[in-house]
C-alpha cells in the first residue's frame, strides 16, 4: 500500500481532499503535527465528503515521531526544490510520499538529508507551487501507474447507457 504524508498540513479542505483521493487509491494518509486545524473541523469532513470514515489515516505528533514509528520507510519528499522529477523515480509499492505545508513546504533541515529522494513537479517561470491536493494527486497516480494501478478498477461502465460498439 502507497502511503501519502502531510507534513503540519494548514488548511482543512486541502487535507480532505487528499483523504478522499487516499481512500479512491487505497492509499494510507499519515499526518505530521501540528496540524493548522483540528480533525472534527466541518470543512475537512465536507472537502473528504462521506469518505473520511473510511480513510486509513494515522497521525504523528511530530516528524521525530513520525520517523520513529516508520524506521525503514522509503520515503520521497514532493519540493519545488528538488533535483529530481517526480516521473524520474521508480516507486516501490509500499514507499511513502511526504508533501510540505501549504506555506512553506518541507524544512530545507529535513531535505539536505533526502536530496537522491527529493521530487518535483516541473512548473512553468517563477510559479511558486501548485495546490497541495493536486500535487499529491500527481505524483500518487504516477506512482500507482508504475505499480500497475494494483487492486484499482481500470474498466469503467455507464449508469444508464452502455457504451457503443
């Protein structure tokens, strides 16, 4: 199972967003304190919609902690930063993808130390960085392609109609 981190995450919608998007790809959430909102919020349970339920979601009461319950986690680190595009990596099925908070991203303290694993998504002129949910969207689906979108539905079908031949 692939494993999405948010690193003290800020705003509530963003993070029930990405728990939606876990629960469709069947992927862990693992959030990193301290969180910009508390876990009851009513806009984090309207962005995850009737999906938050249902997400596999751990919580950690800082990345020391988060380390330390996850010792041999290989982890990529999503940085406007980084050396390397997210497309450039082989993802292991059970590796884990740490994003930033909305206002500042991963420490630089934490990426000097993760510079082979460090990922981003290239971007046009001085574009600071794309919306947290949509960069987890990103580089989660690249990485649930590379695995050959395991255990997921890959036919769809019509409610009402059927498809032409």
């Amino acid at each position: 199972m692939l494993n999405i981190v948010l690193y003290e995450p800020e705003i509530p919608a963003n993070t029930g967003n990405i728990g939606r998007t876990c629960v469709a790809a069947n992927t862990r959430l693992h959030l990193i304190e301290p969180l910009g909102f508390r876990l009851d919020e009513k806009s984090l349970k309207r962005a995850g919609m009737d999906y938050w339920k249902d997400l596999d979601v751990a919580t950690y009461i800082n990345y020391q902690d988060f380390m330390e319950k996850n010792p041999d986690a290989k982890i990529y680190m999503a940085t406007t930063k980084a050396p390397n595009v997210y497309t450039q990596i082989q993802y292991e099925p059970d590796c884990f993808l740490m994003f930033g908070k909305e206002s500042g991203g991963i420490p630089e303290e934490i990426l000097v130390k993760h510079k082979e694993d460090a990922i981003r998504i290239p971007m046009v002129g001085d574009t600071r960085s794309l919306n947290l949910g949509n960069s987890v969207a990103i580089v989660l689906y690249e990485a649930l392609r590379q695995n050959g979108f395991s255990g997921m539905n890959l036919e769809g079908c019509l409610h009402r109609l059927e498809w032409e031949a």
